[in-house]
C-alpha cells in the first residue's frame, strides 16, 4: 500500500490514478473527509490528517510501502518561512517515527540555489529529509505547465498572455502535472539507498511565445504574449492581497535569471511526455 499526501491536487492525484491503475493499493491522505469522497469510491483506504498533527500523519504513514509527500503551496509565506517549517518539523517527525520502506518527496527545480527566493523552503525540506532513515527520492520538476491556467482568461478574452517570465523568446523547463505523477509513482515502487535526486522536465522547453503560440492554436485567435515590467510585480502581488510579495518576485528573478535551473547535466534530466497543447486545451476546458 502507498500513502499520498495532496492527493486532491493536481500532482498527488496523478500519483493516486497511475497506482491505481496499476492495480495497487493507496491510502489517501486527506484533510477534509468531503474531498475524499472521490478516492474512497476508487476504492482506497482514507486517512484524515494535518500536515501540523504529527499523531495523525503517524497513524497516515504506519504499515504502507511507500509515501508520497509534499508540503502544501505556500506563496505569500511569512519571513523565514515559519508556517512552512511547522510544515516540515511534522513531517520529518512523522517519517522519523514510521520509517516507511521509502519516500518519494515532491520537491522543485532550483531547490539547491542558495539565493533568496520562494523556493528555499524546498532546499531547506531537502536538507531535512535527506536525514531520515528511510530511503528517499527528491523529485525535482519543472515549472508547472499547469500553471498557465492564470493566463486562460486573458488569452481567450483579450488576445493577450501577460509573463513574468521574460525574454518573451527564451526557453524554461516545464512540465505536466500528469507527468509528475506517472514517475513519482515509477520512482515509490524502485529500491534504492539513501537519498537521491531525480529531475524532470517535459518533452521540449516553452518560450512566453511559445506558450501565447499554444494559447491560439486551442483557441483559435490570436494571441500575443506580453512581458509585465518588473517594476510593477510587488506593486502587482500586493494589490492582489500578498502580504511578503518579495520571495515571489525573487522566484521569477532566478528563471528569468538563471540560477533557477536544474543542478544535473541537460542529459540527465528525466522527459516527461505531455505536449504543451495537450496541457492547454485541458486548460481551456476547466475554465
């Protein structure tokens, strides 16, 4: 059996459907019995934990092959990070106590960068981790391509995608969500020691232009994609009820900048098989 935890979101449940599709059990790990209506019917075992509550994360992780972890998104997070960190402190007692046959931990490009930005929680739940003894896989991926699903209404209603990621023409990893989940559940059933790092990117690299490209090829208008000057950004993440908007604006320093990246040779990063426009008009659709 394998515990996932986030299996409502987009990634874990990805983990969820590839194991189960395979003919494995999973623990669904849930914070509301509401949402976890949809796995039970699936057919797995629901566990309701905090990731605050170390004896419900204990009871979550007891008796199972593996567990699928990863820390809730924190994008306005306070100084230093404290929210995060309970988060972390958990989990590690949790994992410490159960000593699971192995982890595989979903973590992020760029985790090992030591400049300030959004990410460093990711290093910092690395360095943790990596200390269980427990085996445990750190999967790094790429920026989401899920994450222009902010972009949909402008595209379809204006023509335009506004980036943060600038040159509108240089190249970022990306990566489905779906492909994220098909090797974090290949990864739960290897056998390894220690820990380990496995990065993952999709088929090609996506350009801003390239993205709009996508946008108008599933819609079927034009669309232009359009750089949002950096001056603007924390004036911007306030307005939209950010409070330390800071780290955010650093995070997109770093993929604009480079020292964002992947810490392996291109050679030895992993190729998910989603295509951009599969992820766009699966987009579209939802909204």
């Amino acid at each position: 059996m394998y515990a996932i935890t986030g299996i409502t979101g987009q990634v874990g449940s990805a983990v969820a459907e590839t194991l189960i599709a395979q003919g494995l059990t999973v623990r669904a790990v849930v914070r509301d019995t509401e949402k976890a209506k949809r796995w039970e019917s699936r057919g797995c075992e629901i566990t309701v934990a905090d990731v605050n509550d170390v004896a419900a994360l204990t009871k979550a992780f007891q008796g199972i092959d593996g567990v699928f972890v990863l820390l809730p998104p924190i994008f306005d997070p306070s100084p230093g990070f404290i929210e995060g960190k309970a988060m972390l402190a958990s989990l590690h007692a949790a994992l410490k106590i159960t000593r699971p046959l192995r982890i595989v931990c979903l973590s992020t490009i760029g985790a090992q960068a030591s400049q300030p930005n959004l990410l460093n929680l990711l290093g910092m739940m690395e360095a943790s981790l990596a200390e269980l003894p427990s085996p445990v896989t750190f999967l790094r991926a790429a920026w989401f391509m899920e994450n222009a699903l902010w972009d949909v209404p402008a595209a379809r209603e204006e023509g335009v995608l506004r980036s943060f990621l600038q040159p509108l023409d240089k190249a970022f990893p990306m990566v489905a969500t779906s492909d994220i989940g098909k090797l974090a559940a290949e990864l739960l059933q290897e056998t390894w020691a220690g820990s380990r790092i496995v990065e993952l990117e999709g088929p090609q690299r996506v350009s801003p232009n390239q993205l709009a490209a996508a946008f108008a090829r599933v819609l079927g208008h034009p669309v232009k994609a359009a750089v949002v000057p950096r001056n603007s950004w924390i004036d911007l993440f306030t307005s939209q009820g950010m409070k330390n908007p800071t780290p955010r604006a650093q995070m997109i320093d770093g993929f604009n900048q480079g020292w964002i990246r992947f810490e392996s040779d291109d050679a030895d990063v992993r190729k998910g098989n989603t295509a951009l426009d599969t992820v766009i008009a699966q987009l579209v659709m939802r909204s």
